[in-house]
C-alpha cells in the first residue's frame, strides 16, 4: 500500500522472511503471500509522465510495514531474476494458471449455456475468453510500467490501480485511494462468494452420493449436510500459514484433475444418444445469467501478477505464444467443450453442477461427486486467504497483547466461515450463486477496471487512431451492462427461488 502521507523517503532494512513453496499459489493468493519474500527495500520517487507533481514536490514510495518489505524493480528482467531466487519456471507457471481457473464454475457451465442456448453459448465462450485474456495483459502490461515508473519490483493488483491514479492525470488523482478500497472490497467479495459458493456445492454433492451410497438412503436435508461440514470449514480455516497449505493445495489438484476427467467420460460416452433437442439461442431473457456464470469461471485475474513476477523469465510470460496465453487457450477450450457437451447431454435436466448429474448409483459416478467435494474442501482455505489478509489486520490493530490478537483473529476467521455458511443456506442454489458473484464482482475485476487502469496509466499516449481509448471503452461499456443486466437478472432469479422453490427431479439411485 503507498500511503498518502508519503512524501519523504524511507528506508527499510532487509529482513529475511521464508518464503512460501509455490505450490500454494492460486488465484486467491495474490501479492499478501508473494511479499513475504527476502526482497531489499530502496526509498524512491514516484514520477508522472509529466514530471511535475501535483503536490509540487516529488513524492515518495513508503516501504510497507515492518512484516514486509519490497525490493526496487530492475529495468532488466535478468536482474529480476538475480534479486528473487527459487523463482519458478514455466511450466509451473502454466499449471497454476490452469489451477487457478478451473474451479467450480466450469462444473456450472452446461447450466449456463441452457441461459444461452447451445451455439451462443458455444459461441461466447471464446469471445469472453479473449476479452477476459486481454485484459490479464493489460493489467500485467500497466503494472510493469508503474513499476519502471516507480522503481519498486512488484505492485498487487488494488496497488496497481492505486498508482494508476495517483500518477495519473490531474482529475483522477484525488480518487486514488477511493479506487484502492474499492478493489479490496470487490476482492474480498469476489472470495467470499467463491467460498459460499463452496459450501452449497460440497453439502449437494455429499448429499447425492450418501443417499445412493447408503441402501436405505439419508433422510438427511441439504441444510443438514451444510451443517455437518461447518466443522470441517472451521478446522482448515484456521490453518494460519499459506506455507503449510501446499500438500493440501496438491492434494485438491490431483482430486480435481480426476474428477474432471471422468465428468468428461460421462458427458462423450455413448453421446449420440441426444436426450432432447435443445435450443440454439434460449432468448435474451436469461443471456444476462450466462454472462454472470461465464465471466465467473474466469476468476484468473487476480492470478497473473503475482505469477508474472515469480517466474524465471518473465518474458515468456506475456509473448503471444507465451505461458499465459497458451495456459487460457486451453482454458477456453475446456470451458467451452465441458459447456457444449453437457448442455448437449443433459439438456434442460441440466443442474448447478454437472456432478448432480452423473447417473445415480453408478459406483465410479457417486465416486466423482465425493472426490470433487473433497478437492473443494481443501480449496476452501486458499480462497479465503485474501479476505483474511486484507481484514485481519483491522480487526486485531485495537488489540494490544499477542494472546488477544490471537483470539480477535481466530474469532475473525470463525466469523468469516459462519457468514459463507449463512450465505449458502440462504441460497442452496449453486447456479443462481454463481451468476450473482460474477455479475457482481467478476465483472468489475476481470473486465471494468483493467483498461480504465491502461488508460489512466498511459493517458495521453492512447496509441494509433486512439485504440486504447476505444478499445477501453468498448470492454469497459460490455462489462458494465453485463453488469447490470446480470446482477438484475441473478437477484429476479433468487427473488423467484426464495417465492417458488426449485423445481428438482427426483433422485433415483
């Protein structure tokens, strides 16, 4: 964070910190985790393109506080790379880009493109993806420019946006700390909806495998199962160190990949037998719920830059056959393929989560929907690992002893598990839960502040025929009336299931 009263320079001395294995990188864990690495701090000024202030004087960047610091960013990224060791390599990077956007909302996507229909959901898919990817490069392509800028090494995502503004043009100064909170508030949201998101999907899933699992099946509701896993939330939510997530984080990676590929099985086996004949456009009524379900599957933009600055060489991480444009190509394949072949396969029986529909009482399929709980079980942590480190903070600063710290921050995080608890039996519907947080917060991270934040950073050079401009507010007007149109259609649709209910066939194992 560059605090505003930063206005003198300040050094910091080195401190080694360990720093965390890189198998715990995901998506939730953006810069909070990286900056506890052994970094050298230089006191430096913060210039604009104008190098006349607007304070009149130069300002400064302020080292972070005294459980962290931050080294000065080369100008070469070998330099880079000499003054951070165990950086990884591309391959790693490739793997976690993919881990980082291969959640729960792929498993949601057949269930999006019924809002669709068939060829425009097929048809959306790349086209988000590309937008989406586009913005990921320009958000790393500013944050490496401010940082030259600065000469500070690395700049998380709100920080990015913060400086943005600060060394922007002169009207949007002011609003430089406005857009910092606003980013950690969107932040915090988009990861706690992931987590309530979590919690319906485990309990429905458990649910169907214990009620055919068990011959005389489970009298057991949904808000039962939710219950009985709220003590298993609170045991991983208190592991207190990222570092000591990385079997779990490996662990939920090898489940995943598993239960992936026998959901596939299921959906190409014997796919000529077509169900019903489904729509190739299902109407303009329900396409803002496919908006909120798709951009909510492409929750990797809190990913790239943290990833960007561990990687060996960096360089490659950007190219156009570069790690993160061949890791989300395969992304939008796999999205648009397990969205396309679901939909195709179920048709409109189709469920929150593709798991739901698997054949009952099949062995191998009750098997999927248990590993897939457990592999979001154990990822449930590392989505929470942002709102605990940007709200632990405040919450323990009024406390003075280590023991009350302590309890304030453990009282924290049961807090935090309980509220994603209440949010889930509020709405045991994983589709509706989806649409609403990527409408919501998706939207706004992966889509509305990248190229405001290019524009700003790079404001007035807005290259040839002014494409940055144009090119920013056309991203910018598709991801505000997704935006709108979305969170309007999410909250109609939840408003219908609290008036209704949900309309479920009968399981029959």
């Amino acid at each position: 964070m560059i605090p505003d009263q930063a206005h003198t320079s300040q050094i910091v001395q080195n401190e080694a910190i360990p720093r965390p294995p890189v198998s715990t990188i995901t998506a939730a864990v953006d810069l909070k985790e990286q900056e506890q690495w052994f970094v050298p701090v230089h006191h430096t000024q913060i210039t604009d393109r104008s190098s006349a202030p607007a304070s009149g004087t130069h300002n400064h960047v302020a080292s972070r506080s005294s459980r962290s610091s931050r080294s000065s960013r080369s100008n070469s990224d070998a330099q880079a790379t000499d003054a951070v060791p165990k950086l990884i390599s591309n391959c790693e990077t490739m793997i976690h880009v993919l881990k980082g956007n291969i959640g729960p909302g792929l498993l949601a996507l057949p269930e999006a493109f019924m809002n669709a229909g068939l060829w425009v959901g097929f048809a959306g898919i790349p086209i988000m993806g590309l937008i989406c990817i586009n913005c990921m490069h320009i958000l790393v392509k500013s944050s490496k420019e401010l940082c030259r800028r600065v000469h500070v090494s690395v700049l998380s995502y709100e920080e990015t946006a913060e400086l943005a503004f600060k060394t922007g043009p002169g009207p949007f100064r002011r609003w430089h700390r406005a857009v910092y909170y606003v980013i950690k508030t969107f932040l915090v949201i988009t990861q706690t909806g992931f987590c309530c998101v979590f919690v319906v999907f485990i309990s429905q899933n458990i649910q169907e495998a214990v009620k055919c699992m068990i011959p005389s099946g489970s009298s057991i509701t949904i808000y039962g199962y939710m219950g009985i896993i709220l003590v298993p939330l609170l045991v991983i939510a208190y592991i207190p160190n990222i570092k000591y997530l990385a079997p779990v984080s490996m662990v939920a990676g090898a489940a995943q990949v598993m239960g992936i590929t026998i959901c596939l099985y299921y959906m190409l086996k014997d796919l000529p037998h077509i169900q019903e004949h489904v729509p190739a456009f299902a109407g303009w009524s329900t396409l803002p719920l496919y908006f909120g379900s798709a951009i909510y599957a492409f929750e990797g933009i809190g990913l790239v830059l943290p990833l960007e600055n561990k990687m060996r060489t960096p360089r490659v991480f950007r190219g156009f056959t570069g790690v993160l444009n061949t890791a989300m190509l395969i992304v939008v394949c796999l999205y648009a393929c397990f969205g396309f072949f679901g939909y195709l396969r179920y048709g409109s029986t189709i469920q929150g989560s593709i798991t739901l529909n698997l054949p009952a009482g099949d062995p191998l399929a009750e098997a999927v929907k248990l590993l897939m709980a457990i592999a979001v079980y154990l990822t449930y942590p590392l989505q929470m690992y942002v709102p605990y480190e940007i709200l632990i903070p405040t919450v323990t600063r009024s406390f003075r002893s280590p023991r009350t710290k302590l309890v304030a921050e453990y009282s924290f995080r049961t807090a935090m598990v309980i509220l994603t608890f209440i949010f889930a039996i509020s709405i045991p519907n994983i589709g509706l839960f989806i649409s609403l947080i990527g409408a919501v917060s998706s939207s706004t991270l992966a889509l509305i502040f990248p190229p405001i934040i290019e524009l700003i950073t790079f404001w007035p050079n807005t290259g040839k025929y002014h494409w940055i401009l144009v090119k920013a507010g056309v991203i910018c007007i598709f991801g505000i009336v997704g935006f709108v149109t979305g969170t309007i259609s999410s909250v109609q649709a939840i408003v219908h299931f609290f008036k209704y209910g949900e309309e479920t066939l009968p399981l029959e194992c």
